[in-house]
C-alpha cells in the first residue's frame, strides 16, 4: 500500500496544543484563550528553550555520544538508529527513525534538516504525549551536545554540503490579539482546510482524519486542540505559529513559510487557541488504603536513589544492615512504554512496593530490613513482552549485624 499524504488540512496536523471548548462569542473566546493561559503553570517551550555554546566536535566527543546513546537511547532508537530497538514494537507513535531524518520539530522549512539547535532542544524537553523523556533532568548539557552529534551520523544527509541547514524560519512580529484577528483566524482555518483535518471542534476529527498516514504507513491522528498539554514542542503562540510555517516532516501537515505571510500564522494561532480547555484539577493525594498495621519508621538509617536506564535499574545491587530503615528513591529515565516503571523487593512486598513511577515524577517508599538474606527486587510494572519489564531486576542484600559492613549499593 502506498503511504498517503492528505492534502487537506496539513496546517496545523502536528502542533501541540489542547482544545475544545468555544465561547459563543469571538470577544469571549478571546478571554477563554488568555483565562487558560493564565492559569496554566508557565513552562519554557521548543523556540524559548536557552542553549548553551556547543563544544568543538571532536572524535572524543562523538565517541562519548555514541556511549550517551548506547546506554539511553537504543532501546528505543535501535542500534543503527532505524527506530527499531527491542521497546520500538509496544510504542506509539513509533520512535524517531534517524536514518531517514524526517525531523518533526524544526525551526527550518519543509523538508529541510533541523539545526543543530533544535536537535539540543529536542533532546532536553522530550516529547509530550510520547515515550520521550526530557533528557535535560538526566544528562548534563555536553553529553545532549554529544548524542546530537552522534545522532547525525546515522544519516548521511548531515554529512551532505548541499544540505542547507541554515535557513531559520523566522516567525514575524505578532499582531494585536484582538476579537478581529481571532475572527480573521477563524476564517483562515477554514479557507486553508485546517479543518478537513482538526475538525470544526479542533479535536482532530475531520472528515480526512481516518486516511492520514505519516512516513512510516502507520494511521496518524490530527493533534486535537483542546488538549494543549499534548503539543510536542510545549504549549506557547510562538511554537504554534512555528509549526504553521515549519510543518512537520513525514506527515501530512506540511509548512506554510512563504506561501502566507507571518502575520496570518499569527491570527491562525490566536484561533487554534481559543479551542483550548481548561485543564482538570488534580486528583487529591490520599492515604494509602492499605489496613495493614505498621511500624512508624521515623527517619531513614540509609537513603538510597534508585534510576532506570534502558530497561535496567541503576544500581543493580543494593546492600543495607538488618535492622535498618531503608528509604529507596526510584526515578526512571524513561515511562516505561507509557505506563512507566514499579518497584518491588521479594519477601518485602508488603512493605516495598511502588507503581506507576516516570521521568519527574519519582515513587519513594520506606521499609525496615527485618530480613536478613539475598532477594531480588524487580519491576511490578508487568504490562510487557518477555523483553521489557520483566527483565528489569536487580538483587537486594540485607546483611546481618555480624557481617560488620555498612550499607552500600553498586
């Protein structure tokens, strides 16, 4: 079958955003956009994201982001870079091929290759709405800087002069954000077919929607506007006008830099907003429900900081003293296929037992080593193949008073 690009509604097929909800009244509209931004914590988005000098590309340093992407990055990417490591199966959307290089966020136009700077950016802030984590909470500024550079040598485009990676879409002056340039918006985004795509409610359910594909032949959904917290390059005016010029390469949204002016992207993006929803309130934090009486701990003997890389905890062997009170950290460096990543000790399940833990958000449990012995501690997140978390263990040591060692972990 032969992948399809829809050529209706490209415009704003890959923006970011969230929305659905519509006021009666443009002037209404109006305050809903500016009401749910303001209450919607600040968060630095793709364009504003600060980015420090890059080093000088050495071997040294593309050997170093070779063993960056080794250790953080293939299990997903693959090895050779073709999107298909052993996770890639279970993941939608699929992750980035970097062999055929067709790079959603840009700040470039159609079809060309991101800069430098916008391959850093993606690295640190991730993908909302995907398996991607923002990698800026784990690596340090010159190890992105490396896997950037490592990542370009598995296409040889990067490597092409006649590749022109220099040509920035540049994004205008926005105009007043009046009722008038929201009505002009509106218009727009029916006279550009935006809304064969997104929908006349903006949640991606145009009559086109069903038929889109992206490079890889696999069913792609228009972004569906009311929800903003799903826009992969970060909710703001100026990355989704960005996304109207640059579009998204291997998808149907294509850009529109050069065929309208900057001013209509502007007035296009105040309409794109106004579909926005006000985000939910946040569950209420409760008390466990667990009616099993326990010992009140106090503080921790020992703390100890628990991660994931690749499917694998780090560290993998913990030691601690019988009688101590253990408190484990655990943070994953990945969502674990969306439902991100648990932690458990055998023989200890009743005390030491988390689900549910992501990147930024980390589970912290606290137990006392009443047992001396060698246990496994294992991820009680069991939702995959053989391959994933099932494979994820490492070993627990309590050591008794006698063996006169301190609490360590490897």
């Amino acid at each position: 079958m032969k992948t399809r690009f829809a050529h209706v509604s490209p415009l704003i097929f890959g923006l970011v955003l969230t929305g659905c909800g519509r006021a009666e009244n443009t002037a209404d509209t109006v305050q809903l956009a500016k009401a749910d931004t303001a209450s919607s914590p600040a968060r630095i988005t793709f364009s504003d994201l600060p980015v420090p000098p890059k080093p000088a590309v050495t071997p040294e340093l593309i050997e170093r982001g070779r063993h960056v992407y080794d250790q953080n990055c293939a299990a997903c990417h693959g090895v050779e870079g073709d999107g298909k490591g052993d996770a890639a199966a279970f993941l939608l959307p699929k992750p980035r091929d970097f062999v055929k290089a067709n790079y959603r966020l840009r700040s470039t136009p159609t079809g060309r290759l991101p800069t430098d700077v916008d391959l850093f950016r993606s690295v640190s802030l991730g993908m909302p709405g995907t398996p991607m984590p923002p990698w800026k909470h784990i690596l340090d500024e010159n190890d992105r800087w490396a896997v950037v550079e490592y990542i370009k040598t598995f296409s040889p485009r990067f490597a092409n002069p006649e590749e022109d990676r220099t040509a920035v879409v540049a994004l205008g002056a926005p105009p007043a954000r009046t009722p008038a340039a929201v009505e002009e918006g509106r218009a727009l985004f029916t006279k550009m077919a935006c809304i064969n795509c997104h929908g006349e409610s903006g949640r991606g359910d145009g009559p086109s929607a069903a038929s889109l594909v992206d490079d890889n032949n696999t069913r792609i959904r228009p972004r569906d506007f009311s929800k903003p917290g799903a826009f992969k390059s970060g909710y703001s005016t100026k990355d989704i006008v960005r996304s109207i010029l640059t579009g998204f390469n291997g998808t149907p949204m294509i850009g529109y830099h050069g065929a309208i002016p900057e001013t209509d992207a502007w007035k296009l993006a105040y309409y794109v907003e106004t579909f926005a929803q006000p985000a939910a309130p946040q569950a209420i934090a409760r008390q466990s429900q667990n009616f099993l009486d326990r010992e009140p701990l106090g503080d921790p003997d020992v703390r100890i900081q628990l991660s994931e890389r690749a499917w694998k905890f780090v560290p993998d062997v913990i030691r601690v003293k019988k009688g101590q009170v253990v408190e484990i950290t655990f943070e994953p460096t990945d969502n674990g296929l969306g439902v991100g990543h648990g932690f458990a000790i055998s023989s200890y399940d009743e005390d030491a037992f988390v689900n549910g833990a992501m990147v930024g958000a980390p589970k912290t449990v606290k137990f006392r080593a009443s047992r001396a012995g060698k246990f496994t501690f294992y991820c009680a997140t069991q939702c995959s193949t053989e391959k994933l978390h099932p494979l994820m263990n490492g070993t627990f040591i309590v050591e008794d008073d006698s063996a006169g060692q301190t609490a360590s972990y490897e």
